[in-house]
C-alpha cells in the first residue's frame, strides 16, 4: 500500500488530499521528462563518440597518408638529386626525366592539398630562368578598383609597380597571303603591264615558305609524321593531304641539296672529324618487308675554329666503303669507336683518335653489374681525366696543351701502367679482361689527343647528334625508299647544323626558302645555318 492509500484511510483533508495528489504526479511527470532528457542526451553523447571516433579514423588515415606521400616524395627527390651512387644511370633519367618531374609536382600538390597549405604556402620563383627578352610582351595593367583610400578616403600616390611575367603559346596559325597584282594597259601599243610573279622553291603551289618550312621542321626536328601533322591543320578547318605535305618534302628536299653538298665541301676541309652510324630500317617494296640501312654522321670537332656542322649520310649498308667514299681525299685525325669498317682509312693518311668514352663504358658496365673493385678503381682514374678536361674547358689551345702535357701525360702513364699490372691478375675471358685488353689494345690511339689542344678525348660529340635520330626512327618506324632517306638525311644534316650553331631550324629554314630561288650559287654560303651566314 503507498502513502496515498494511506492517506485515504485517515481523516485526512479531501482538498489537501487533492493537492498532495497532483503534486506527486507533477513530480512524475518531471521525472520522466528527465528521464527522456538523459536519455537523448546518452544518445548524442554516444553519437559524438562515434563521430570523434571517425574523425580520429580519419585523422590517422590521413597521417598516414601524408607519411606515404612525404616518404614517396623524398625518395624519388634522392632518385632525382641524389648522389650518383644513388641515383639511376644517365640513361635511366633521360628516359624516365619528364615522368618523374610530372610525378615530383603532382606529389607536392597533393601534400599541400592534405596539409592544408595550398593558399598559405606561396611558390618559390628561386632558379628560375627568366624569359626570354626577344619575345613579344603584352602587357596588362591591373589597377585597383578605387583611387582613393579605403580607410580615409585620400587619393592614392602611385609609390611603384609590381611585374610578373606568364609565358604563353600560341599553336600553330595558319593565314593567307593573298597577292594582289593590278595589270595596266597601253592603249597605243596595246600591252598590258604587271609586276612579275617572283620565283618561289614550288612555282604556283600554295604553300608559302612559311608553311613549307613548319612541315619539315615538324617531321626531321620535331619528329611528328605527317599524319599528325594533317591532324593538326584540320582542327583548323585546313585541309592538308599527306599526298600534298608527301610533294612538298620531295621538292623541299631537292631544293636544299645543294646547301648540304656544301655543309659536306666545307666539314672535309676541318682537321679533326668525329663519324658514328646508327641503324635504320628502308621499306623493301618488293618482298613487302623492311631492310636494314644505316645513317652515317659526320661532326667537326667542337675544338676546332669556325662553326660547328653535322653531315649525315644515308647508305644502305655498314660496310666501311661508304665511310671511305665519304672522306675521299681527306687526311686529317677522325675520331671513332672500334668499328673495324673505318680501319681502312688508318692505312690511307687518316690518323686514327679513340674514344675514351667507350673505354669508361665498359668498366662502368662492369661495376654496375657487380660491383667490381678493378672496375672502380679504373672508373675513378678515367674519372680524373676528364675533371683535366673540364678544367681546360675555357681555356686557349695552348693553354689546354700546356695543361694535358702537365697533368693528363702523367694521368695517363699511370692509366696505363696500372692496366699491365692488372691485366695477368685477372682470369682470362672475364668481362674485366676483356675490358682492359680493350683499353690496351685502343692505346695509342687514345693518348694521342693528350699531344694537341685542340683534339677531342671522346666521340660523345656526335653520338648526341646522332640521338634526335632514335626518336625520329621510332616515329617513322622506317625510310620508304632509299632515295627517302637520303631526302631525310639532307635536311637533318641542315636542321642538325642549325642547333649546334644556336639557330630556331623553322624561323631559319622559313627565311632559307624564301631567299634560295634567287640566290645565285657563288652566294650559297650566305644561306648556310650559320650565326649571321658569314661563313665562305
């Protein structure tokens, strides 16, 4: 029984009865009220524990994540500007260099993004090449929205300027010239007169030097078949028929020849040359299939005077005939690896000088392979030769003389010496015998550039000429005929020349084109691609 009950059975007063009554119940219904209050408030509290609990889920994964990127981003930074025992070859990060500096920036953006310091984190401009000053400028004044002060309201005193530069591209932009010539008539000799229509490399075609020029410079610079390049002027409503752009090359090709004949005439004339080959393949239309066909590069030395120049020379084979017919007549020092098709020539007054690159290549094979110690040791005494080298970088030929005679004679002797002792500890047929029986049986011809200052200690010259080449081949995947190749060596030997000499090969050729169909051939030099055509 509660105390109501109680209550009721006593004389208790019926309205304080009443009172107390609805007194218990009111503080029944707060208790409840509570109750549901605790209740939503268990709730909310058990909600905001599962969202903290998510937040910290989340706050860790992102740590996490963040730890990952800044791992990945310091070991491909290492990849890029470690050390070179750490770093990947030079080959490696020539063929690898866009990918990982895309990679590296992408990187950076996504731990901005995670770290929350996209907008508060300003970009560093330190290093950075400033633009070239020959472009256009266009310029675009930015003035705030008041000239007057926003707290007082004064006029604002101009007190400077802040200039930043954006560069820009424009894609190729095809227009028209449109020649205009009035005729006039006599009316007492009955003629008419007009300004005579000028002589152009394709009489009555439609493409302008211009065009012509941006054709070839895209296929043999830019390595971009002719498709793409048919692909490109469509997007403009241009129509352009590989056909077409197939005829245009063609005549081009005949019409530059004689500028690479004379590139040849003048390259025979230097004192030290450098020649290397490199494969190709020529369509054989007859069995279907392709041929192997070669591309012969010829280079002056970088140390000679004058400029320099690059011949490429289509064959259809690699036998050393076709170095010999090159350099008929020619008596001078070449620099060349071991290809025996140039031997011939050392027994006909060409004085043979060899490259101390090829040499350092094998021991480097050697020592990325297996880490060899003899291969060490050799990379590090090699090594010292060229860091003479650079040392004479700037300096006169005779001063370079001086300076191979003083400090690479005796590095040299010591070379040399070091390689006999070696040669009988090391097991016959070994990689590592191999390499120093190479650089023994090279000798002579590889200390003979330490006698001149003015001859090359490697071929590396025109083997980085040569490389462009391996793109274009991948591009091209093969000449069509031999008479293609040796249109396409003509105009890589102009293009190639123009580059080594500083020259933009389209802006040069555009020029070269517009001016050949006059120019007469005692002054064919003046259209050569060298700085300001002085050469003769």
């Amino acid at each position: 029984m509660d105390l109501l009950e109680q209550l009721a059975l006593t004389n208790a007063d019926p309205a304080l009865l009443a009172q107390l009554q609805a007194m218990l119940a009111k503080k029944d219904e707060q208790i409840a009220a509570n109750a549901a209050l605790l209740t939503a408030q268990d709730e909310q509290l058990q909600s905001l524990r599962v969202q903290q609990d998510e937040m910290a889920a989340a706050g860790k994964s992102k740590d996490f994540k963040i730890q990952a990127l800044t791992l990945e981003l310091a070991h491909m930074k290492r990849i890029k500007f470690g050390k070179a025992s750490e770093a990947y070859s030079g080959d490696q990060l020539e063929l690898f260099g866009e990918t990982m500096a895309t990679d590296l920036a992408a990187l950076e953006a996504e731990l901005e993004e995670l770290q929350g310091k996209r907008e508060a984190k300003p970009r560093s401009r330190a290093g950075r090449q400033p633009l070239p000053p020959e472009l256009p400028r266009i310029e675009h004044r930015h003035e705030p929205s008041s000239c007057q002060c926003e707290a007082c309201g004064r006029d604002l005193l101009k007190i400077g300027e802040d200039v930043s530069e954006q560069l820009d591209v424009e894609p190729a932009r095809f227009f028209v010239h449109r020649h205009i010539r009035p005729q006039y008539a006599c009316r007492g000799c009955e003629t008419v007169t007009a300004a005579p229509v000028p002589p152009a490399v394709i009489d009555g075609g439609m493409a302008a030097p211009g065009l012509l020029a941006w054709v070839a410079v895209s296929k043999y610079a830019d390595h971009l078949p002719l498709y793409r390049l048919e692909q490109i002027a469509s997007r403009q409503g241009v129509t352009l028929a590989r056909s077409t752009l197939a005829e245009w090359l063609g005549k081009v090709g005949v019409a530059l020849q004689p500028l690479c004949d004379r590139l040849a005439q003048l390259l025979r004339q230097r004192p030290c040359l450098h020649a290397d080959e490199t494969p190709v393949r020529q369509l054989d239309p007859g069995q279907g299939k392709t041929r192997q066909a070669y591309l012969w590069a010829y280079r002056s030395n970088s140390l000679d005077e004058g400029p320099p120049i690059i011949v490429f020379d289509y064959q259809t084979g690699r036998a050393g005939a076709h170095a010999r017919a090159f350099l008929e007549g020619w008596r001078g020092h070449l620099m060349v690896d071991d290809y025996a098709g140039y031997k011939a020539l050392f027994s006909d007054g060409v004085t043979e000088l060899a490259c101390l690159a090829h040499v350092r290549r094998k021991f480097f094979e050697l020592h990325s392979a297996n880490g060899s110690p003899v291969a060490a040791e050799a990379l590090q005494r090699i090594g010292a030769l060229y860091a003479i080298e650079r040392q004479a970088a700037s300096l006169t030929p005779e001063e370079r003389l001086q300076l191979r005679r003083s400090q690479a004679l005796p590095a040299l002797a010591e070379l040399h010496a070091w390689l006999l002792a070696m040669q009988p500890a090391v097991a016959p047929g070994s990689g590592t015998r191999n390499a120093i029986e190479h650089a023994l049986k090279r000798w002579p011809a590889l200390v003979r550039y330490a006698d001149s200052g003015t001859f090359p200690i490697d071929n590396n010259a025109v083997e980085n000429a040569i490389r462009p080449i391996a793109i274009g081949k991948k591009n091209w995947l093969f000449a069509g005929s031999e008479r293609a190749g040796r249109r396409a060596a003509a105009i890589q030997t102009l293009m190639g020349t123009a580059k080594l000499n500083g020259l933009d090969p389209l802006h040069w050729l555009a020029s070269v084109l517009e001016r050949l169909p006059t120019c007469p051939n005692s002054q064919i030099d003046l259209l050569l691609p060298f700085p300001n055509s002085t050469q003769s």
